[in-house]
C-alpha cells in the first residue's frame, strides 16, 4: 500500500487499526549523503561537508549534494560528491553506488533505480 501523500513525504506503511508511516524525501536523501560519506575516497558531499566536520554542521548540511525523485515505488538519486585525491574514481563510485543503493532500500523499503553521481572536486591535502 505504498502511495505519494503530500509532497516530499511518501507513504510506505499505512494499516487502519495501528497508523502511517511516511518518509519525507529529505530523509531518503540523508540516508544516501551518508552512506557515500561511508565509503574510502569520499571527502565531503556537493564539496562543502567533509566527513571531519559533519557533527559541527550536521546532517542536513550533508544532504545538500542530494537529489532525490520518489516515484511509483521508485527512487532516483543524483549525487555531488568531492572525492580524495589518489583515489580510482570509476571504482569508488561504483562502491558509492552499491553503497547507497542498499542503504536506501534497506532502510526505507523502497526500490533504487538510478544512482548518479556527479564528481564535484577533488580534496588535495598537503
């Protein structure tokens, strides 16, 4: 009984006797922001957030490198990450995609689609 209810919430759980569950898309996207932070290589999301300072600004600063489209049961993710330098980017973000991918679906139920990703730079440190 998975339906769109208003926009940016999705309805994932709905019973009569005991509730709703919704998840807003702003969830959807943490979940993802994270589970890139989570893989070797991965500096920061959308360029501005490294993994170091994620408890100064918190999680919705993270999400910030994320799109996300919900339709019919479906979730499209678009991606802006910072990648550190050395590492193979074809193999990352392959990792990221897996990565996200499941986290998605195994916290909110829902099928991944698409996971894209746009490199956004690349964090020299000296």
């Amino acid at each position: 009984m998975e339906q769109e209810t208003a926009k940016g919430t999705y309805l994932t759980q709905g019973d009569e006797e005991i509730g709703t569950v919704k998840i807003a898309d702003d969830v959807v996207a943490m979940i993802a922001a994270l589970a890139a932070t989570e893989v070797d290589g991965v500096a920061a999301m959308n360029g501005n957030v490294a993994k170091e300072i994620l408890s100064k600004v918190g999680v919705k600063g993270l999400a910030k490198g994320v799109r996300v489209d919900i339709l019919n049961k479906k979730v499209k993710v678009d991606l802006a990450i910072t990648m550190e330098y050395g590492f193979n980017i074809p193999a990352t973000c392959q990792r990221v995609q897996v990565k996200v991918k499941n986290a998605i679906e195994n916290m909110t139920g829902l099928e991944v689609t698409d996971v894209n990703i746009r490199i956004a730079g690349i964090n020299v440190v000296h």
